[in-house]
C-alpha cells in the first residue's frame, strides 16, 4: 500500500458514511410512505405475516448501527492518521498532509493557507508522501 492510499482511507470511509447516511434518510421517507394494513380484507400470500412498516424500521435499525460502528471507524482512523502525520518532521509537509487528508481541503485552498503556488503545493505533497511512513500497525484492511 502507498502513502497516498493509507492516507486517503478516512476521506473512503468519509464518502462511505456520507452513502449510507443517504440510503438511511431513503429508509426514512419510504417509512412514512407506508400504508397500514387493511384488516377487512382477506390476504393470501406465501410471504411473512410481518408487516411492510416493521420490515422497515428494522433496515432503519440496522443501518443505524452500521453508520454507529462506521463513525467510530472513522474517529479512530483520523486520530491514527493524526498521529502519523504528526512524525513527518518538514512543517510545511506536514501542515499540508493534515490539511489534503484530515480536512480534506482542496489543492486551492492549501495554496491559499500555505502562501505558495500551486505549483509548490504539488512539489510538497509529492515530498510530503515520500517522506511519509505508513505505521506498521494500522487500517491495511479498511475500505
């Protein structure tokens, strides 16, 4: 694995979160589209007797709880991220490292806060993953 790849692993798990926070709020809408059981008419059907509301309150449930353990992922890889960053010993390399890849900061705004070009953005960020030690312990199997 690069540099490159290890660091972009919260800003992945960050759009991952974003995705199935997304489907949550669909789960949510579809909920309050249901409509209730109509107890006058005969159902026949080889499906569960379990009402469509329920089924979706628990796929809300669950994917409550898959955005829970997600965030507390995320916390975790951040604060790794953090800590790696913080052993790279140029300032500048390491001011940007936290900037692209904790802050997720565009390359125009890292100029911006950098006082440099554009150009010298891309000249450090290519040092700064070169100097960078991906920690031997760590995120080698997150998405």
């Amino acid at each position: 694995m690069t540099a490159k790849e290890y660091l972009r692993k919260a800003y992945r798990l960050d759009q991952q979160i974003d995705s199935h926070v997304a489907e949550l709020e669909h789960l949510r809408e579809l909920s309050t589209r249901i409509q209730g059981s109509n107890f006058g008419e005969r159902v026949s059907s080889t499906r569960g007797t379990e009402a469509s509301y329920t089924r979706i309150i628990d796929k809300i449930a669950d994917m409550q709880q898959r955005i829970n353990a997600e965030i507390d992922t995320l916390v975790d890889l951040r604060a790794e991220l953090d800590a790696a960053i913080g052993r790279v010993s140029d300032v500048d390399e390491r001011l940007l490292l936290r900037y692209r890849y904790i802050n997720n900061d565009s390359w125009g705004d890292i100029a911006k806060a950098l006082n440099v070009s554009s150009r010298t953005v891309h000249r450090i960020h290519s040092s700064a993953l070169q100097n960078f030690v991906i920690p031997n312990e760590g995120w080698h199997s997150l998405p």
